[in-house]
C-alpha cells in the first residue's frame, strides 16, 4: 500500500475529506469522499459549497441485501408497464461504463422535517450508515423493517448500490470510495459528491489535485485504490 493511501485512511479514520479522481476515459472526475459514520451539518455544507455536485451515500452489497435495496433502473424497468414513458427514458449504462447505475432509492430520516438542509442531510446519512453497521452484523434478509422505521422514501439522500466484490466489477466512485473505508476498517459506507468548477464542467484533475494541495487533503487516483484492494483483499 502506497503512502498516499496509507495517508488517505488515516484521513477517514480521523473523519477529514479525502479527493479520489476515477481515471482518464472514464468519467474523468474528482470526488470528494467522507466516512459516512463521521458526516456532520458542517461537512454537508462542506460538500455542496466545495464540491457541488450531487451528494450520495454508498450501500455496500452485503448491507444491500440484508435491506433488500433495488436498484432504481429495477424499479424504472418494472415501473413501465404502466407508466410507458419509463421505457423510453431508462438508461442502464453510459459510454464510459456499461454496467448499470448504481442509483437506489433515496431517504430521509424520519426525524428530519425537509430532509434537504445541512443538519437534516447529515442526521440521514449518520443514521443510515450507523443501521449498516448494526445490519452486517445481522443474517441476510434482516434489516427491511428496520430502514423503514427509521427513514422514509423519497428523501433527499441517493443511496448507491456498491457492486458486489467491489472493484473487481466495478470502478466508480462507489466503489472507490467503498473500497476506501473498508480497508479504513470503517463501516462500509462512504459519502461523496462531485467536485464542480466555476466554468459549468466539472473541475479537472489537475485543478482539484492543486486544490487538494492548497488544503492539505490527500488527492487519490482511482489506480491507486484499486492497487491497494487487490493487496488488501487478496
């Protein structure tokens, strides 16, 4: 495991950002990644003032299936039988990667009120990431009537389903990130958010790795990650 990396989970350890761009070719952005046991209101702001982009919260595999989490483009597919218009909308994949979106639904918690400010986006995703700690200690199927007496569904988080064995599938910021707290020896969900420039795009590599040195943060590559996962997990 390089430097970097080591330096990137203590980061998360500690509840501090940590920047993991994906890779040339793909969608050639940079993510800003938080441990989603450590979210607070003044990380939610951090987020959306710093980044910008959409703020979402990883459900690694196992947790999915002991919630029984679909994928959103499951619900648009199964949906439009009866609403045609799903079936000409619905998009499983993009020219950068053909496996489908890892999009779920989204929550709020149910002692939020909008769902959508700092506190209220922070309170949901804390929850959310504690109750996937408590079900991985659970058999699968555990965990459905759980979600649904804590959070309730449309919200203001977007959940997303990690793939199963994580980057030997997949190599997205969802499982990127996924990857990342779990060799942290965190709760297995991570939260993350775009980072956008000033010029309507989102902001290069070499932009967001100058912003992550300005800042003290550790700026990833997507290669680094998957280098240490394979040493890590094999």
């Amino acid at each position: 495991m390089n430097d970097r990396v080591s330096k990137a989970l203590d980061a998360l350890r500690a509840g501090r950002a940590v920047l993991v761009y994906d890779a040339d070719g793909r969608e050639e952005e940079t993510d800003v990644v938080l441990a989603s046991q450590f979210v607070t209101p003044d990380l939610v702001r951090f987020l959306r003032k710093e980044a910008g982009g959409l703020i979402c919260t990883t459900v690694p595999s196992d947790a999915r299936d002991r919630f029984g989490l679909p994928y959103l483009a499951e619900i648009l597919g199964e949906a439009a039988a009866r609403h045609p218009v799903l079936a000409h909308t619905l998009t499983t994949g993009a020219a950068y990667d053909p496996i489908a979106s890892p999009f779920s639904i989204t929550i709020n918690h149910r002692s939020t009120r909008t769902g959508i400010t700092d506190r209220d986006r922070a309170k949901t995703i804390a929850g959310f990431a504690a109750l996937v700690g408590e079900a991985l200690r659970h058999e699968n199927g555990w965990g459905m009537e759980a979600l649904g007496r804590e959070f309730r569904s449309p919200g203001h988080v977007s959940l997303l389903n990690a793939a199963e064995g994580l980057l030997s599938k997949r190599r997205g910021h969802t499982e990127l990130s996924t990857a990342l707290v779990t060799m942290a020896g965190l709760i297995p969900s991570a939260t993350i958010c775009e980072m956008m420039g000033d010029d309507g795009r989102a902001r290069t590599k070499e932009d967001a790795k100058a912003y992550a040195d300005a800042r003290t943060l550790v700026f990833l590559e997507g290669q680094d990650v998957v280098d240490a996962w394979r040493a890590w997990s094999g």
